[in-house]
C-alpha cells in the first residue's frame, strides 16, 4: 500500500509540472441511500499497463474535477468498504468530461473487516483560517468552552472570561458562524456554561474577507458544534468525574437516510469551580495601604440541548430547521477579606464582605435555513432567518463584619442587589455565489440584526429599623437598541499560479442606549464601508504566499455601554460608560505556508492600526474615608501593533506528533484621560507546544504548555505566566469505546498576576481561577457497520486538512 501511495505522490507531482488542457468532472454516490461519498478515490489510468497517470478526491458533495492531458482513459472508482468501478474508454479533450452521476454498492464481504484508524489533525493551517479540531485534543475532556478556547494558539481567556485574539480584546465570538446567546448577553461569561464535549471544532479567522460581519478588529473565532451526517444511526455517549467537583454526561445522536438527516445533542454539567486572589493597596495620599484577599466558588448544573434535521427535496434544494436551549443554575459566593495597615504595617481595622449570589440563565435559538444548489458546480444561493432569546438573572445578598479582631467581628452593613437581563435578537441573512470563466466567482449577499437588550439592576442596604432603600447611584434600568443593515460583494479569481479577491462590505449601524429612571438617551448612527482584499501566489504545489488587507470595526459592547457595576467588592467598583465610540481598524498580514509529506509550517507577519481605541482605566477616589478604586472604559487615540507569527506541525514518527505556535508582537497605544497621559510600548511574546505519543494497543499520552511574556499597559503592566497540561487515552471494548485521563494545569501555574501604577496609587494583585483539575471521562461510540466506516474515512481528514492533502 506504502509503495503505491508513494507512486502515486511521485506520479501526480511530476503531472502537475505540465500544463492541463482538459478535464473530467461527475458526482460519486451511494447506490442504496443516493448520499454523496466524500473522500472517494478517482484514478486515471492510461496504457495496456494501466499505469496511473492522475487522480483525486471527491469533495463533501461528492463531486470531483481532475485536469488531464487531451487523450483515452480507464477511470477507476474506489472507496473503502465499496465495490470498485471502472470504466473504460474516456476520452478527454481540450473542454469538460462530464461522466454524470456514478454509485458505488457496498462490498458486503469486505465490510466486516475493514478497520480505519486515520483522525484529523488537531491544528489545520489554512491560508485565511486556522482550524482546531478540539474534539481529538486529549486534555479539552470534561472542559467547558472558555477552557477549550484559553487551549488554543494566540488565544487568551482571562479571569472575567474576557477573550483576546494576539493579544487584543477586539474579538468577535461566532457559534456555528452567527451570534449566539450561549456566550452570554453582555459578555464572553455563558462560556463557562457551555459544554465542551459539544464541539467539534474551533476556527480562528485573523484577517477576514468581506463576507463576514466586520464586527471585531482582532479577528473571528468560530465555535462549530457537532453535527454528524453519517448515514444509518450513529451517535456517542460519554460521561466524565473530575476533581474539583466536575461531573458531566452527554450524548451526540445522528440519523441519516437518503432524504433525511436527524441529529440531537445533550450536555449536562454540574461544576464548583474555587478562585482565590490577593492584592496590595498603597494609596499615596491617605497614606494608608490595604492587603486584600478574596475566595470564590462559582458553578453549578447546566444543561445544553440542540436538535436539528436536514430535509433532502432533491438533489437541489435542502432545507434545515434547528432549535438549541441552554439552562444553567448557579451559586457564586465570594468572601472578601480587607485588612487596613498603616505605612508603617502597624493593622488599623479588619474587614469581611460576603456576597452570595444565585445565578438563573435560559438561552433559546430557533434557524430555519436554506440551501438551493445548480447544475453549475460551485454555483449556489444559501438563506436563513434565526431569533434567539435569552435571559439572566443575578439574585446576591451582601453583608460586612467589622473588627480588630477576627473573632470579635460585628456586622456593620447588610446589602442586597437584583440585576435582571434580558435580550431579543433576529437574524436575517441570504448569500449568492455565482462561478463564470474557469476560476472566477462572484459573491453577495445582505444580513440584518435587530437587538434589544433590556437591563434593570437594584441595588438596596437595609436600615437599622429594617425597612430597605434604594441606592440611587447604583439602581436604575438600561435599555440596548442595536440594528445594523449589511450588505456585501465579493470578486475572485484565478490565473495560473496567482489567486485574488477583493471586496466591499457596507454597514449601517443604529444604537441608542436609554436609563429610563434618568431619562439619559444616547443615539449612535453611523455608516462605513469595510474593503478587504487577498492576493495568493502558489510557489510550488507545497508553497505559498498570500497578503490580505480588510478594515474591521469594534463597537462597544453591551456591558462596556452598561453604567452598572458589580457590587462583589465595595471598595472597587468597574462599570461601563454609554458614551464610547467604536473603533476602527486596518489590519494587514502576510504569510506564508509550506506543505509537506510529515507536516506544514505557516509564518505570518501582521500590521494593525486602530483609531479611537477603547483602554479601561483606573482612578481612586475617597468615600466615607476609605479609598475607592474605579474602572471605565475610554476613547483614547490610536494603536500601532505589528508582529509575527509561526505556527508548525510535524510527524517526526508514525508514533509521534508535535506542533508548536509562538507569536511576538509589539503594541504602541497613545491616549489622554483627564489631563494624564496613557501612553505605553510593549514587546511582548506567547507560545504553545503539543507534543503527541501513540503506543500502539495501549494508550495515546499528549503533553502540552504554553508561556505568555509580560506586558506593559497603559496603567501597568501584567506579568508572565505558563501552564502545562498531561492527558491520556485508551481504546477499550473492542475500539468501541475510549477511556480519558487529563490533568489541567499540572504544577498549578495558572496564575493572573498584575500590577497598576497611577498618580494616587499602587496595586499589586494575583487571581487564580481554578485549581489543577484532574478528570476522568468515558466515552462509547454507536455506529451502524456502513456508517462507521465512512465516518471513520471522513475522520481520515482529507477535506479539511490543510498540510497533508494530496492535490491533483
């Protein structure tokens, strides 16, 4: 088999040096079911020899092009598990050979023992995206998405949930490719609350084209669900323990037949996650310093469930309709301990805040899409209308204790706060892609989002006499209104070894924001227009070029809009400001990627340019004699980022896999806030390695870290940091099943540390979220005979590989 791979390589590089003036094309399908065999092998052969001339694969349709000299050749049509066909006397011209449709029937003596081990890679580099096929990374079992997403190459998760994309904030967070109510209304926080074991895989796209939203200046991360489409019934269920508290089960199901694919997924997760952090306080004027230190539990059961079908009208027309509803039930506690000395770290006062608080969160989504397919391949018209909704209420009790000595403690202020959240958005959204000439294609389409957020928070202390009162500072009701109309066209090509496409995206925006107690309207109307364009140049068949320019946009979020503020820690207060513009940003990039047998390297080198950048910043102020610290986020001027990034893979044995990312960037960001400047140039640098070991018939081990430099801000700087992981499996019950075992931050390094310099104070501060976590999961695969075996060829990778695919 190796020998013949081998001349096959050899055989379809040499072909691909001479010019191709013909071709033939057609459609591979299962006899019985009629569903199209991706992955299926199609061989020219030529000479009373049956030498093997070229060939190539069918893509997920089904459908395969090869290019060939003008001549007569025997088309051979293999897939594993299926009879092979042959047909004799194809002649090729200089035009198109359209052999039609063509099936395979299933080779019944054959089925039974055919075994397929092949996986996709975790780490796919594609020119215009990465993909990370988290499903098959040994250390995500039993994690939830915030966990999968701080995994990966370049990317960050901070103690808030925060996500940054090399380094900026300015990310924008897709779920199947729209926005969804499942990272939460406000914030990245639902991705906590989302189960990891319903993910397929994550895409990372840096410098988008013009068809997507030009929503997020740092790029698009893209979380794809699972949804097979194996035919009969598939499915897998899998169950995990872990320490801190972690226990999990879900199951993925799949049912397809010629006409119809049903699939169903269920997660449910009960986690209590512990935090501890400490900070230093030195407030020059009042010349007196805090310590302060704070432990937090946080979880609970969440429950995520989606179901879907597709229905085949015919060979044209799809149409899909999915529902989604996630439920969480959580408690988070925090006691916070504040310990007053004076300069000469002599104590002057204890004290304790508490806060409980329960947490109720319900996400529902309903899509109905739309597929229409022509006789012209590529040629295709896509539609779907989608409405989420989503609600989240926080319920707390704060209470402070007062004493010189702990035991001695009295309760001084007892406090409680309500904010309830909740938000409606529609999706429309159609796409034409129209191919003409040989390599062209012409793409548009049109997208509107309409979005009400509505925020109603109360905050209350309780009187001696026991009777509540409202804080007027902190209560009040904050209504979102956001609409954006888009619309969007798209010119591609290619012309021997060069490709391009450019584009052209335009959007309007309507936000207005209202505090319905105070009567305080702010209204944002703007139109911009977002240009991208990519020009590839393919080196040799294993090497390419490409540089890319697209102008993104960062609006400000809900919760930077919000002026409410979590009332955890009374004495540091972080709220939003209604008034903040967006950012804009140009971003360039250059890369380079380069293919071989064992593995492929990507070298990326990145520009960006943002006006108007939005920076938190930090002031002190004193109320009621004590020090109290404020976070708003503002407008400041520009940023000046620019850096580059390799990325690698390598099979350095059948046995063994390693790959590693590393990212060195500089950032210049110059801004005024009151008077003060906040200027500040940093060098900084994160790496990641995964090192991958198969001993055959025993175990898979996988290792991996990552190192993250330490940065300066406009206010401070944040230190480094590492972690390492460790996982292993095991395939049990005749390869049916698989056995995990992961250990997450397995020195426990995890650790955020920062350190704030103003002209009023210093802060020194350290979080850990999460402990080391040790997790045990199972997992059992069900599969009909036919349908294991295509999926397995389908886990074999070739569609979406972007290192080892083997091009004709």
């Amino acid at each position: 088999m190796y020998k013949n791979l081998l001349s096959l390589i050899l055989c379809l590089f040499s072909t691909h040096l001479l010019l191709a003036q013909g071709s033939v094309t057609g459609q591979v399908i299962d006899t019985e079911s009629g569903s199209p065999l991706e992955f299926t092998t199609v061989s020219l052969l030529q000479g009373p020899d049956s030498t093997l001339v070229t060939g190539g694969y069918t893509d997920s349709d089904g459908r395969f092009t090869i290019e060939a000299k003008p001549g007569q050749y025997m088309v051979k049509v293999q897939f594993v598990s299926y009879d092979t066909k042959l047909i004799d006397a194809v002649q090729i011209g200089n035009g198109i050979k359209d052999l039609g449709t063509l099936s395979l029937s299933a080779n019944t003596a054959t089925l039974q023992e055919v075994v397929v081990e092949a996986q996709k890679e975790q780490m796919v580099l594609e020119l215009d995206k990465r993909v990370f096929n988290v499903a098959q990374d040994l250390s995500n079992t039993g994690r939830n998405a915030a966990d999968i997403l701080d995994n990966l190459p370049s990317v960050t998760v901070d103690v808030d949930g925060n996500v940054s994309l090399r380094g900026s904030g300015n990310v924008r967070i897709l779920v199947d490719g729209k926005p969804s109510g499942l990272i939460g209304i406000g914030n990245t926080d639902g991705l906590r609350t989302l189960n990891g074991d319903v993910i397929e895989r994550v895409e990372v796209v840096t410098n988008p084209s013009a068809r997507y939203d030009a929503e997020g200046s740092a790029g698009i991360i893209n979380i794809v669900l699972k949804k097979k489409k194996n035919s009969g019934l598939n499915g897998s269920f899998t169950t995990n323990i872990g320490t801190p508290e972690n226990y999990g089960a879900s199951i993925n199901m799949n049912y397809r037949k010629s006409w119809m694919n049903f699939f169903v997924n269920y997660g449910v997760n009960y986690r209590r996650s512990p935090g501890r952090g400490s900070s230093y306080q030195e407030f020059y004027d009042e010349e007196y310093i805090t310590r302060r230190t704070n432990d937090r539990v946080r979880g609970g059961l969440s429950n995520n469930f989606r179901v879907g079908t597709d229905f085949i009208i015919n060979e044209y027309n799809t149409i899909t309709a999915s529902a989604l509803y996630n439920v969480s039930d959580q408690d988070n506690n925090t006691d916070t301990w504040y310990r007053d000395y004076t300069l000469d770290n002599v104590l002057l006062e204890r004290t304790l805040r508490t806060d409980m608080e329960h947490e109720d969160e319900e996400n529902q989504e309903y899509e109905l899409y739309y597929k229409r397919t022509y006789d012209k391949k590529g040629r295709e018209l896509t539609a779907n209308v989608q409405y989420r909704e989503s609600g989240e209420v926080e319920d707390a009790n704060q209470n402070e204790f007062e004493g010189f000595e702990e035991e001695e403690m009295i309760s001084s202020l007892v406090q409680r706060s309500l904010n309830d959240e909740n938000e409606r958005q529609w999706l429309i959204q159609a796409d034409y892609i129209y191919p003409f000439l040989e390599n062209a294609k012409f793409e548009t389409g049109v997208r509107n989002t309409l979005r009400q957020i509505n925020n109603a928070y109360i905050v209350e202390e309780q009187e001696e006499s026991g009777d509540w009162i409202s804080l007027p500072g902190f209560t009040n009701t904050f209504n979102y209104d956001e609409n954006i109309y888009a619309a969007y066209a798209i010119l591609s090509n290619k012309t021997g070894k060069w490709s391009y496409q450019g584009g052209l995206r335009a959007e309007a925006t309507d936000i207005t924001t209202h505090l319905v107690q105070t009567d305080e309207k702010n209204d944002k109307d703007y139109i911009n227009f977002f240009p991208s364009a990519f020009l590839t140049y393919q080196l040799t068949k294993t090497n390419s070029l490409q540089a890319s320019y697209s102008r993104r946009i960062n609006r400000p979020g809900f919760r930077e809009l919000n002026p409410f503020s979590s009332f955890t820690d009374a004495r540091n207060f972080r709220f939003g400001n209604p008034d903040l513009n967006p950012e804009f940003t140009d971003s360039y990039e250059l890369g380079y990627l380069y293919n071989y047998a064992s593995g492929n390297v990507y070298f990326g080198a990145y520009y960006r340019f943002t006006d108007d950048v939005v920076e938190r910043v930090r002031w002190s102020e004193t109320v009621d004699s004590l020090v109290v610290t404020f976070t708003r986020p503002q407008n400041l001027s520009t940023q000046n980022a620019y850096g580059f990034e390799l990325n690698g893979s390598r099979d350095l044995f059948s046995w063994w896999n390693v790959n590693a990312n590393m990212n060195f960037y500089r950032s210049i960001t110059e801004g005024e806030f009151d008077g003060q400047a906040l200027n500040a140039d940093t060098y900084t640098m994160s790496g990641r390695f995964t090192s991958k070991w198969k001993i055959p018939n025993i175990f898979d081990i996988q290792f991996s870290g990552f190192y993250r430099a330490p940065e300066e801000t406009t206010q401070g700087r944040r230190k480094a940091f590492y972690a390492f992981d460790l996982g292993a499996t095991r395939e049990i019950m005749q390869n049916k099943a698989t056995l995990a075992f992961n250990v997450r931050d397995l020195f426990n390094t995890r650790k955020f540390r920062y350190e704030t310099f103003t002209d009023s104070f210093y802060e020194s501060t350290e979080f850990q979220w999460g402990v080391r976590q040790i997790t045990l999961s199972f997992t059992y695969r069900l599969n009909d005979i036919k349908g294991r075996q295509r999926g397995d060829r389908e886990r074999g990778g070739g569609g979406e590989r972007g290192g080892d695919d083997m091009e004709f």
